[in-house]
C-alpha cells in the first residue's frame, strides 16, 4: 500500500481571471487521489478527510462513485472535466416520499400552526435544505476558502413525474467557495444549489440536463446566499436556467449563455440581482421571468429567440433595463404586467411583432420609463398604453445597423447610429459555446428547435404514490389474518408465490434481451460473474459464521492474528487477476474488430481494468484458496474471507456496479420481485406453511443484487 504522506512544493501558477498573481506562489499538495492506487488514497472522501486545511487535493482521470462532503478549506482539482469524474446515483426519486412524510409527522405541530402560504413555504424550504444536503453528490458545507477545478460531477436517476426534486448535484450550505472549469451535468434535481449564507463564485462552468433548475440561489434560517456567475453556459434544463429567491440581492450574472429552459432562462423573485453582459435565447417561455418587488439591474444583455418573450416584468417590478438588444422573440421582446415601475431605457428592439406591451393595472409610463429606445421591424412598437406625444418621441425608428443578423452576431457595426447614440449592446460574446452538447442533454432535449416542455424525452420516471400512507399505528400485527386496512382479504402465501415466480421469470426474460443486446459486453459480464459470484457467496458464509460467533459469545478478538497489511496485498491481488481476466476479453473483442469503445460504460470499464492490472499488486494464480493466508473455519480465516467480498464490492472500483448492472427501465420490476420476496417471508411465518421458499440461483442472485444497490446508495 502506499504511504499516506503531504508534499510542499513550489510551482509556478497561472489563474485565470486573477488581477494579480506572484510569480511563485508556495502551496501545500496533500492527499492524491488515484482510481488505480499510485495516489495517496483511492476515494475523494478519504482524502478529503486526511487532508490538512488550505491542501490542495490532486484527484487522478477515472470516475469516482461516491458522495462528498467539504467542511474545511482546501482545493479539490482533477485532472479536467473530461477525465475526472464524480458521480452518485440520485436516488432522490426513491427517496423523497418517504422522508417527505417523516418530515410531516417530525414537524406536524408547526404545519398545523402555519397560517400563511409564507409560513408554509418556510417549512418547506427547511425540508428541501434537509433533503438536498443528504441526496448531493458533492457538500460544501460550514467551510470557507473551498475550490472546487477541472471536474465533472453528475447525479443520474429517476425523475417524480409533476415534481421538481429539490436535490442538487452540488449543494452550499454556510460555505465561502469557487467553482471553476467544471462541468456539472445530468440530474432529476438541480445543478447547484446555494444556500445558507453560502457566498459562491461560479466561472468558466456547464451546468446543464437537469430536470430542476441549472442554479438555485436562496435563503434559509442560517442567512442570504451571495453568487457570482460569470462566463459560464446554464443550458438545457428542464424548469430554469437559474432561479434567485427572495431576498438574494447579492447575486451577479455576468458573461454567460443562458439558454434551451422549458420555462425561463433566469427567475427571480422579491430579488434585485445584477445580469448584465450575457446572451438569453432558446428558452421556451421568457427570457426573464421576474417577479415581486425587485429593482434589478438588465444591462448590456442580448435575448433571441425565447419563444414567448424576451423579457416579463410582473407586479411591483422597479428593474432597470438598459442598453438591451431584444431580437425576434417569439410573442414580444419585453413584458410590462401588474403595476411596475420599470424603467426602460437605449435598449434595441428588432423583429418582434410587438416590441414592448403593457398589460391592464400596469403603472402607465408617463415618458421618463420609456427612454430613447430604437425599434426597427417590429410590427408594434409599444402596445397596451396611449401612445402619448411625450412617449412617442422617445421612439427611435432607425436601422441600429447590427453586424450580420443571419450570422448572430447582433453587435453594433462601426457607424452604427445606435453606437453613436450609445443604445443597445456594443459588443457580445459568441453565440456558439467551448461546450460541445453533452450526452446527458441529447438524452432529454426535444429533437427540433423548440424547447417546449411537453416536447422533452423524460428520463426514467415514477409516479407518486397514490392514496393514504400506512401509519405504523395503523399496520396490523404479527399473526393477524391476512387482511388490509379496508377489511378485504389480501392475497394469500401461494398467490403471492404464484405472482412473484411470473414475475422473476419475466425480468430474466427482460434482462436476457437487454444482455443481447451487447453481445460483446455481455461476454464481459459473463467473465466477472463466473469469477466474482463464487467469492460473494463464500464472503456471506464468512459474515454469517461471524455473526453467528459474535451472538454465542465465542468470538476472542483479542487472541485474534489477522495480519490486515499481509491479508490486503493477497486481496489486492486477487482482485487484479480478476481485471487482467475481463481486460483479456477487452482485448480479444478489440483485436477482432468487434468493439469500438463508443459505449461510454465499456470505456470505463476498460479503462478501470488497466488501472486495476497495473497496480504494483501482482495478479494471483487460481485457485485463490490456495493463496489463503489462514487455515479454514477459523476466525482469521472468516474475517479474510469476509473482507476479499468487501474488496469485491465496495474497494471504489465500478467492478461490482458492473456486475450488478441493470437498466434503469427495469428497476421498478426489480424492486417489486424483492418486495414479493419478503412478503413470503412474512406470510411463511405468519401461516407456518411448509411450501418451501424459492431458493435457486436467480432468486439469490436478485437479492443480492437488491442488497448490493443499496450499499452503493447509502455510500
């Protein structure tokens, strides 16, 4: 193994965006992070946990499965967003109505005290706090001076049909950080999440194809969130691009694209952000959804083609938009509704068929709100008011000359009469993004142009739950006949037996076609299971024959010889000939042309079995029992054996994910037949019948592989 150990090194740095930088800078590299075992630690977590404050953790190419939390200063870096991977399995879908009803019963007093929607909301936000900082893949929590370089970090899973998930992918809670170079992508929930009194800067980022929103920036009991967003791209996500609660007057976006929502590009409410120097288009309803009171600052920005509006103002809006360039949003650039006093000012407007409208209540603009605008091929300038003589000369009909439409780019050409009169935005970055479109957004994004939130392919999906949960009061006790709550008669040992015996034979049908349908991986999957399954199986014994000595009270710990370094070198070993095995088949498939390593999984997975075979452990030969380091049947025997499944399962490598996989599709069915499996457990016990329990291969094979996801999970 290798030595844990913190090197001080001096290395020149180059910091993007930094005013001033020394020339030699001394910094303080602790724990590396290496999915092969050449670093000081194989999990971030464990680095994360050995480092000191201020270290700067060096995280290895690799993809690694697991939750992090941050609760000191130090910088996480990996080795770029395309080689480092951080990725937990969002299991929020699962998850969320049951904690959601603890939550209810554990508070139920207060909810019932609530008497305003405010109140209400306030429980709920507590909630969502909870729920998001125990489901993230990635916690910064009570901790200043935090960096978080060059990752990607993702949280696949099932989305709740009519919800949005409060689960962010990351999540700040009362911390000082900086997000810089990572692409945060793929989620049912939320891309980021700040909050807490949180004082985030995010730059040179993706956060996009999430089912939520890309950013959320909010208030809670332990203070305001602070963000600064800059040139970074929010895209593709499936309610809005990024959302600022009440009260988050802190909040600057600048610099970035902001597009493809199925609702808005950006929303806040009672909240006075700065946005200013960004592009806003594609987005299905506005551009700008703002409401409440607000007195935000909408500078220099550019909105194209939102399909409903460029900008929406509702309801005590005091906003400041100026030096805009509004152009060819679907129903009209800018939005006046509800009594607003928005100011609107040397802002273009080009190719609407209603420039700016005013809806009934609105605070009609006595002139000084409507100030040198230039209008130029809209069917309508301004609608919804009188045009009055003091409005009407504050309308600019001119071309503003921008340099080519067709090619969108909307700055202002050199003699640009808009330049001279400083109207509309000089200048703005390139539409097309350094951000290719990712994997996660095609699997969701509608086929055609539109961004329409009836037109998303949803990612796997569940239903709520429909009817009255089940009070522990209310469950009937042990023994009692088979019958629910209603008083009818509940299905009996032999029709549940006869339901779960259907059902495992149609997901071993399932599952056969999905395995065909990869033939050349199945192969590797053929190989693992063959050389791990028998290993789990004598692991179990291991641990039952453990339990089993710990409740006769003939275990002696003390007396006990486990050499644990002698017994991981042999582990390590054995797992590296279980790799050089499935690299082989790796490698047979590629000399013979029948593999092309376009299947993102088969690249991990090979690139995970020659980490594994270049380790300095050299692979053991079979069979393994005979490189044993204990005799049989005693107790260092069963702890080695116990550990080689632990090693198996759970050593951070994806090879026992590998061997558990199953398709999203197939989840719900492969929960069900492990819900019929315990209900003939209970009803066994219950009726004392003596039909025997299903035991064969498959059976065992699903529970374990129930038991092994949820292991994964609580990781």
């Amino acid at each position: 193994m290798n030595t844990k150990k913190v090197i001080s090194i001096t290395i020149v740095l180059v910091i993007v965006g930094a005013a001033s930088v020394p020339a030699k800078v001394r910094v303080t590299v602790g724990p590396m992070v290496a999915a092969d075992g050449s670093g000081t630690h194989r999990t971030i977590q464990e680095a994360v946990e050995a480092a000191a404050a201020g270290a700067v953790i060096l995280v290895g190419p690799g993809v690694y499965e697991e939750r992090v939390r941050i609760d000191k200063p130090l910088t996480l870096e990996g080795a770029g967003w395309e080689q480092t991977t951080i990725t937990a399995r969002n299991v929020a879908a699962d998850k969320f109505q049951s904690e959601l009803l603890a939550f209810s019963v554990r508070i139920g007093e207060r909810l019932k005290e609530a008497k305003t929607n405010q109140q209400r909301e306030a429980i709920m936000e507590e909630f969502a706090a909870e729920f998001s900082e125990k489901h993230a893949t990635l916690l910064i929590t009570n901790s200043e001076e935090v960096i978080i370089r060059n990752l990607k970090i993702t949280s696949p899973g099932r989305i709740v049909e009519g919800r949005l998930l409060p689960v962010p992918v990351i999540k700040f809670n009362d911390a000082k950080a900086k997000v810089v170079g990572c692409a945060v992508i793929g989620s049912p929930g939320e891309g980021m999440r700040v909050a807490g009194g949180s004082d985030v800067e995010v730059r040179n980022c993706l956060i996009a194809a999430v089912w939520s929103t890309g950013i959320v920036v909010t208030a809670d009991k332990s203070g305001i969130a602070k963000a600064w967003i800059q040139d970074s791209d929010v895209r593709n996500c499936h309610y809005a691009g990024i959302v600022i609660r009440p009260g988050c007057d802190s909040v600057v976006v600048k610099g970035c694209r902001i597009s493809g929502s199925a609702w808005h590009g950006i929303h806040y409410l009672d909240a006075s952000p700065e946005i200013t120097g960004n592009l806003v288009f594609g987005n299905a309803r506005s551009g700008i959804y703002a409401s409440g009171k607000t007195a935000a600052t909408v500078k220099n920005n550019v909105f194209y083609k939102n399909e409903k509006g460029g900008v929406s103002c509702w309801a005590n809006n005091g906003d400041t938009i100026e030096n805009n360039t509004f152009a060819s949003n679907g129903r009209e650039g800018l939005s006046i509704r509800g009594k607003c006093q928005t100011t609107i000012r040397q802002n273009i407007f080009f190719g609407h068929s209603k420039a700016v409208t005013f809806s009934s209540g609105a605070g009609v603009p006595d002139g000084w709100r409507l100030e040198r605008n230039i209008y130029w091929e809209n069917e309508a300038a301004v609608v919804g008011v009188e045009v009055k003589p003091e409005i009407r000369k504050e309308i600019i009909s001119v071309d503003p000359l921008l340099v080519d439409v067709s090619q969108k780019d909307f700055s202002l050409a050199a003699d640009s009469p808009a330049l001279q009169k400083g109207i509309g935005v000089p200048a703005h970055i390139a539409f097309r993004s350094p951000w290719a479109l990712q994997p996660e957004e095609k699997a969701i994004i509608p086929d055609g142009d539109t961004r329409d939130n009836r037109q998303w392919k949803k990612p796997s999906q569940i239903k709520p739950k429909e009817g009255k949960p089940v009070r522990a009061w209310e469950k009937k006790p042990a023994g009692d006949k088979d019958s629910d709550m209603t008083g009818k008669e509940a299905p009996g040992f032999e029709q549940v037996l006869e339901q779960y015996k259907r059902l495992v034979v149609e997901l071993d049908a399932e599952l056969a076609t999905y395995r065909a349908s990869m033939p050349v991986f199945s192969k590797f999957l053929d190989v693992a299971i063959n050389r791990v399954f028998p290993l789990l199986q004598e692991a179990d014994k291991a641990g039952q024959w453990l339990s089993k000595a710990r409740e006769q009270g003939t275990l002696d710990w003390e007396k006990s010889v486990y050499d644990k370094k002698k017994a991981e070198k042999i582990l390590m070993g054995i797992m590296a000939s279980i790799y050089k095995d499935v690299y082989s088949e790796f490698q047979k498939a590629l000399e013979a042309g029948k593999l092309t390593l376009t299947d993102e999984q088969e690249k991990i997975y090979f690139q995970s079995c020659i980490y594994h075979i270049q380790n300095i452990t050299e692979p053991i030969s079979e069979p393994f029992e005979d490189h044993y380091p204990y005799k049989k049947d005693t107790l260092e025997y069963n702890i080695f054996v116990r550990d080689l499944g632990q090693v198996v399962t759970m050593a951070g490598s994806p090879l026992g994910k590998m061997i558990y996989q199953i398709p999203p599709e197939l989840e719900e069915k492969q929960h069900k037949v492990n819900e019929l499996y315990e209900q003939l457990v209970q009803k066994k016990k219950q009726s004392k019948t003596d039909i025997p329990l299903p035991q064969k291969y498959k059976e065992d094979y699903l529970k374990k592989l129930e038991d092994e996801q949820q292991k994964i999970g609580r990781r």
